[in-house]
C-alpha cells in the first residue's frame, strides 16, 4: 500500500461519512478488509508513520486552543482526528494550524478526536484473516516492533519549539479567536 492508496481510503469513508463517526468507521474497516493481510500492515504503518510526522508542538498548540488543555491520549487521538480529514487538511495544517480556524469552528459538533482510526487496521485483518484473536501477525504488533512507529514510547523529542499559554494568542490568532472561550 502506498499513501495515495492510504489517503484514498480515508477520502472515500469521509465522502461516505464524514458527519457520521460510525459510518466512517464502517466504511474504512470495508475497504481495508478487501486488501491482502500485508497492506493491512502497511495501512498500519503508514498512520503511524503520519501520527509520528504531527508529534510537534504546533500541532498540540492548535489542539490546546481547540480543546482547552492536552493529554498525552487525547493529543493522540487528535493526530488521528487530523488525518481522518485527509490529506489535504493534514498536510495544509502540519504546514500551517491557523488553517484549521478555515475548515472547522468552535460550533462545529465535533471533539476532534478520531480514536477509532487507531484500531481500523486491526478489525480489517482480523475480519480479512479470520483470526480473532490478537498475535504477533497483526498490523499493530508489527509496528510496535519498530520503536520508531511506537507511538506509546517515542524515541524521539517533540518537534519543534515548545509554547506557553500565554504565547498562543500571538502564535495562532485565527485559531484563538475561533475557539477561545471565556475563562
């Protein structure tokens, strides 16, 4: 599987789902599941190499804003949510998070938040497989195995240049004035 072929398969759940969370899900699961076990592993791979690439400080400046505060699980799911968009949301926004206050609002009824997207792989291989049980021939087990894409224990720092509350009015206007909230 390649990113096209990645960044296709989330186009066509958010063309079928977008605004329905467990839609999208189903539709992902389908279209995964049609694919050999090893491209299964390779969407796998290819999500965790892109949750990696938004481990950056701009990325949790935006999500702070968004949210109000940020935790470890939450920020992941966040990066989740962000590449759940597609890619072109994804790659306008590592590039630039002001171009989240564009595309999304505060009055957006979302949470901004895609967890699902973490277990996609696994469900599909599992349906694809027939193996119910989890082992070490599933996607997820196999990613772990490279530290680089284990996203429980990064071996490396956070990228970029780390913020303080007071900064991210200055840092991200657009972003401040959609979604701050009265303290």
């Amino acid at each position: 599987m390649t990113r096209e072929e990645f960044w296709k398969i989330l186009e066509a759940a958010n063309s079928c789902g977008k605004d329905d969370i467990e839609q999208k899900q189903q539709a992902i699961v389908q279209q995964l599941k049609g694919y050999e076990p090893a491209e299964i592993v390779a969407f796998e791979i290819i999500l965790r190499e892109l949750i990696a690439e938004a481990y950056d400080y701009k990325i949790a400046a935006a999500y702070k804003i968004i949210n109000g505060y940020v935790t470890d699980d939450q920020f992941l799911y966040f990066r989740c949510w962000l590449i759940g968009q597609g890619e072109k949301i994804f790659v306008e926004t590592l590039e630039n998070p002001e171009f989240l206050a564009e595309v999304v609002g505060y009055k957006t009824e979302t949470d901004f938040e895609f967890e699902f997207l973490l277990y996609a792989a696994t469900e599909a291989y599992s349906q694809r497989t027939g193996i119910e049980e989890e082992d070490e021939s599933f996607p997820r087990c196999i990613a772990y195995s490279n530290p680089h894409l284990n996203y429980d224990t990064y071996i490396f720092p956070m990228k970029g240049e780390d913020w303080t509350i007071e900064q991210l009015p200055a840092l991200y206007p657009k972003l401040w004035n959609e979604f701050r909230q009265p303290e």
